[in-house]
C-alpha cells in the first residue's frame, strides 16, 4: 500500500520545554516572550486555558499574567535548540523519513502497514516521546505533505483526538476539509487567500474541487500542485538534511534606541563575531560580508542603511570579518537617529576545503593553521565556559543596548554550571 | 578533574573525533604504531545508551550517601528506561527533583533514601509522585588535581 506522510510537531514548544526541565512549573500556566521580552510567543495549556492571547505585547498584559500567578520567561534558545535536536533525533527511528521543517515541526514518510491502521503507532509514539522527554506532540496523517499538516491541524483542535488523526482513516474526509479556512491551509499566502475568498472559495474542500484552469491561471504550477495535494497526490517530496546554507546572518534588536556611532560599532562587532563562530560550525568560509542598521519602523523619519564589502580572500576568521565589517559602520551611521536594529549578513559563503594554498592568502601556511588553531580555542573556551568568556575588545566590555531577556531560564541541558538541582534529603 | 567531564557533555550528539592514524602524509614510510591506534575512549558512548533521553543533574545533600552518591556529584539520568524496584530514580515531589531508591516493601512501592536519618515515603501514602528518570551513572569528582 502507499506511503503515508505525516506532520509531527511539539504543542506550545517553547513553554513544554520550560515545564520538561523546571518540575515547579508543571501543571502550571507558563508563557514565553519573544525577543526584547516583546510578545507572547508561546503559552503552556494551563495559560491557553486562563485565555491568555498569542502575540499580545508583554506590557500590556504583565498585570493580568501577575494575576493569575502566570511564570513568564524570556526566550532560551539554547534549551530550545537541544530539546529540538532530541525530539528529531528520537522521531528518527520511528520513521522511513524525517524532513526536520522547524525547530519543532518535522514530515515524515512511513509505510501504511498491511491491515492500514497507523492509530497505535501514532499512540505509542506520543507516549514514548512524552515519558522520555517531557514533551506533547500531535500527529497528522494523510497522503500529502499539505493534507497531513491539515490533519495535524485537526488532531491538535479537538482534545478527543488525543493528539493525533489520520485523514485517511476518516470515513468521510469532506468535512473535516470543509472545516478548515482557506487562509489556514499550507502553502496557501495572504494574497492566494483574499483571491479563494473573492471567489466564494472559503475551504479546503472547495479548493480541492475547483477549476484548476482557473487556479492555473492565478497561481501556475505551484497553485495545481497544491490542489493536488489537497486531493490526496503527494507533489512535494521530503526533503532529508538540510541544503547547505548559503547566507549566515545574525541580527538583533536593542533593548533601547542606539544614537552613538561607538555603541553601534559594538553592537555591529558582537554580530560579527557570533557570525563568524557560526561559519566555523558550519565549516563555511565567506566571501562577502554585509552590515545593516535601522531605526523603528513605527517612528517618525524611518531611516534603513546597508553596505557590504568583499573580502580578498573568502575567510572565517574573526578578526578578518571585524576589519572588513567595522569600516562600513562609518557608512551607514548617521547621527541624531535612534537605531533599533542591526545586523550582520555573511553572504558568498563556500566549503571551508575549497580554500587550499592560495596565491593570494594574506599569511603564510604555518600562520595561517596558527590563526585556526586560535579560533577553535576560542570558541572552545566560549562553547565550554559560556558564550562572552572569551571576548572581542571590539565589542564593548558591558554593553546596555544588549536585547533583554530579563526571565531567562538556564540552559539546563547544555551547560554544566545550569544543570538543574536533584535533591537528596 | 572534571575537564574530562565538560568534553563528555559538549560531545553528547557530536562524539569526540579523534585521528584514526597517526602518519597522513603518502610519501616515505607509514608509521609503524597506524596498525595499533584506536579512536580513543568516548565517555559519552561507552556510558550513555540513550543520548537522545538522557539528562544531567546535580545533586544536592546527603540522603544517597550509602547509595555512593554525594552532595555535588554529577547524575546522569536515562529518561527513557521504566523505573524498577531496586533503581535509583529521580521523582517530581512538591514542584522539586527528588532523588531515591524504588523499593517493592510488603507489597507496595516505596521511595527510600540511602541514609538511615531518612524516612521512607510510602507511594500510596503520597499524592502526586511522577518518576521522572533512571539514574544510570553518578560522577564524583575527587577534588582538585593539577
């Protein structure tokens, strides 16, 4: 029988891997804030459940989390980001495929077994990815990659489904598509969306039984292909390991408006120097390297400046990078405006083997490997001891504009100085 | 000395890659000692089944003492084993990572410490106690050295 994809992802991910590693705050209402400690971005079913809105700015709503005794905390990517290679890692053996789609959402291919039903699997692998990780996942099944996400959808609106629902066992499949808006289904954009509506196509069923002339018409071979997903031909297949990454960046925005071209020059350095220590992970060199800064989009007199240079010889190497990158902050700093973004984007990047013995290489080969051998000290030394043990004096010694993470928990699987406490008394 | 153990945790999914040979130039002779160099002794993989499920914790206080588990030591925890009697476990007790022994006592299942100022804690006489994990090593650094 067919292949069976399903989408398999983490419910409320950022605040279920707060709750896996912090035992106080199971059972108890959690949310998590983006950047900056800006918005909402994720809520324990105990905080849904209090009606806490997705999105909303903490400062508006601070009072009413206070209130019903909410934990708030700020984003810890580095939980977030080993918890995540744990939950792909376990799904592995639990499937032919696994295309890793986001930190905590992944397809997968199975083979439909014999007698068709994939409900014990589906139930087996929830609880095994519940008692050994603390996490709660639901799991679309269906035909397609676009039906499946669907399916997902469904399994996680309706508790009686416990977290999973397969569209091919369905009896009668219409109206669960009939049940999904037309702005909800995957691949579907804001502009595809507003056109369905003017046509009087509301659902994914209606989509599915359109013209497809028409659809053709409108949205090509990438709008047929999505209608035939939706009628149950899978068209867009799994996509295992990522591609290798073509452009590096790292931006962020300030805890405040930055005015002075020094406090720019450092936050634009830090970037650098994060940016770098990725391409090394990566095992990238680059060959271009652009730097960019902006003031509020919301503030009067919006200014956005970016300027890029070219390296002579595509490198890795921090300081390298910091001596192409900070001239250019001279070129798009202006004064009197208030930034509140920067960034650093590392572009024409290659494999780090590609670079032999190059005629032009600014250092002889002995000094060359010198140079290597400290960059991996440093980044050795950052990676054992805390990101900022090792420092560029580039990027400032206790800088203010820093983003605010204010409720950050520890990064209690990665490092040794944060792992959480068992008691034995 | 416990830089041993930070290079077990940093590796725990990307395992420590040592030089299987010695000699990688083609020309001349190979060294003699290639045949006999191994990949070196992993930490991670020779005490760690299941990396993905695994967790490290530190322990605080002395109620495992006769367990050999001290104030201090580093407890690795296998979150995917099923806690059998006789285990060390690490239970959710009030909001807080307990750790005890699983014991079958008359029948019933208890949590035990492994010190006698301790007193047992009845399973059925507790309310909500959630096995979180299964110890399966304790590292115990002997102090400071070099």
């Amino acid at each position: 029988m067919a292949d069976v994809l399903a989408l398999i992802d983490a419910n409320n991910f950022y605040a279920s891997c707060e709750q896996a590693l912090e035992p106080s705050l199971i059972g108890r209402p959690v949310v998590v804030l983006s950047n900056n400690d800006g918005c909402v971005v994720s809520r324990s079913s105990e905080a849904r459940q209090l009606g806490i809105a997705m999105g909303k700015p903490y400062f508006q709503i601070a009072e009413q989390l206070a209130r019903h005794g909410v934990v708030v905390r700020s984003s810890n990517y580095a939980l977030y980001g080993d918890m995540s290679q744990r939950l792909m890692s376990s799904l592995e053996p639990f499937v032919a495929e696994l295309e890793v789609y986001s930190i905590d959402e992944a397809f997968a291919r199975l083979p439909r077994p014999r007698h068709g039903d994939l409900s014990r699997w589906a139930a087996e692998l929830r609880g095994r990815i519940r008692h050994n990780l603390g996490l709660p996942i639901a799991i679309g099944l269906a035909p397609s990659k676009v039906l499946a996400k669907l399916a997902n959808r469904i399994a996680k609106a309706d508790r009686r489904h416990a977290g999973v629902f397969d569209l091919n066992a369905a009896p009668h499949p219409d109206p669960w598509l009939e049940q999904t808006p037309v702005e909800e289904i995957w691949g579907v954009g804001r502009q595809l969306s507003r056109w369905c509506r003017l046509r009087g196509i509301a659902n994914a069923r209606q989509l599915r039984d359109m013209a497809s002339g028409e659809l053709r018409a409108k949205a090509g071979v990438v709008g047929l292909r999505l209608q035939l997903e939706l009628q149950g031909v899978s068209c867009l297949p799994l996509e295992e390991g990522p591609a290798a990454k073509r452009e590096t960046c790292v931006s962020r925005s300030f805890s405040r408006a930055i005015c002075v071209d020094d406090e720019l020059r450092q936050a634009v350095a830090s970037y650098v120097v994060r940016a770098a220590e990725k391409l090394r992970q990566q095992r990238q060199l680059c060959g271009r390297i652009s730097v960019f800064a902006r003031t509020s989009p919301f503030a009067p007199n919006f200014y956005s400046q970016a300027a890029s240079a070219v390296l002579p010889v595509a490198s890795h190497d921090t300081a390298v990078l910091l001596q192409a990158a900070l001239p250019l902050v001279a070129l798009i700093y202006k004064p009197h405006k208030r930034f509140a973004k920067a960034g650093v984007l590392l572009q024409e990047l290659q494999p780090e083997t590609q670079l032999q013995h190059h005629l032009l290489a600014p250092l002889p080969t002995e000094q060359q490997h010198k140079r290597e051998a400290l960059m991996q000290s440093i980044d050795q030394l950052n990676r054992r001891y805390g990101r900022g043990t090792v420092q560029w004096a580039a990027c400032g010694m206790t800088p203010s504009w820093m983003m605010r993470r204010e409720q950050l928990s520890r990064a209690a699987t990665t490092r040794l100085g944060d792992l959480p406490i068992v008691w034995a008394r | 000395m416990p830089l041993l153990l930070i290079g077990a945790l940093r590796g725990l999914r990307r395992p420590l890659r040592l030089p299987l040979a010695a000699s990688t130039v083609a020309a001349g002779f190979p060294s003699p000692a290639d045949d006999y160099i191994d990949v070196g002794i992993d930490l991670n993989e020779a005490l760690i089944r299941h990396p993905s499920s695994t967790f490290f914790l530190r322990v605080s206080g002395d109620s495992m003492i006769d367990a050999g588990i001290q104030h201090g030591d580093l407890l690795v925890v296998d979150r995917s084993l099923e806690a059998r009697p006789g285990q060390i476990v690490v239970a959710v007790l009030d909001g807080a990572f307990t750790l005890k022994r699983l014991v079958r006592h008359r029948g019933r299942l208890r949590l035990e410490a492994a010190n006698s100022a301790y007193p047992p804690l009845e399973l059925h006489q507790c309310g909500d106690v959630q096995i979180w994990g299964v110890a399966i090593h304790v590292i115990h650094s002997l102090g400071r050295h070099g």
